[in-house]
C-alpha cells in the first residue's frame, strides 16, 4: 500500500485529512511548529492515534511518518 493509500483510507475512516492530524498533533503537544518535540517518542503519538481514532499500528505509523515529514505521494 503506498503512503498516499494509507492517508486515503485515515481520512476516509476518521473524517480527518492529514493538515488535521498536523494541527491535531500541535493542540496534543507532540509538535511544535510543524516538527515532532525533543523527547517525544513515536510510541506516544502512535498510542494516542489508536486510542482516540481506532487506527491500526500501520495507519498510525503513517500519520507519524507524515508528522516527521514525509510527503503524500
């Protein structure tokens, strides 16, 4: 599955494209500025993603991905 699928199927789950995540992560206090704090681990914000939005551990790896940058397809 490409990274853009994977954004797709999120968005399509949760309602949520990938610029809510990002302002989502901000609000959460895992990002500041557009970039993943000092000391925040990708465990926290996968956990948070599962809990709060039901996503596997491969969707939430996704959304941190694009947290650390990576760009849609």
């Amino acid at each position: 599955m490409s990274f853009q699928a994977y954004l797709d199927n999120i968005q399509e789950k949760t309602g949520k494209a990938p610029s809510d995540f990002k302002e989502l992560a901000e609000k959460k206090g895992f990002t500041q500025n557009g970039k993943i704090k000092d000391g925040v681990k990708a465990t926290q914000i996968t956990n948070w993603l599962k809990q709060d939005f039901e996503l596997g551990h491969g969707h939430s790896m996704a959304i941190y991905a694009l947290l650390k940058g990576k760009k849609p397809d």
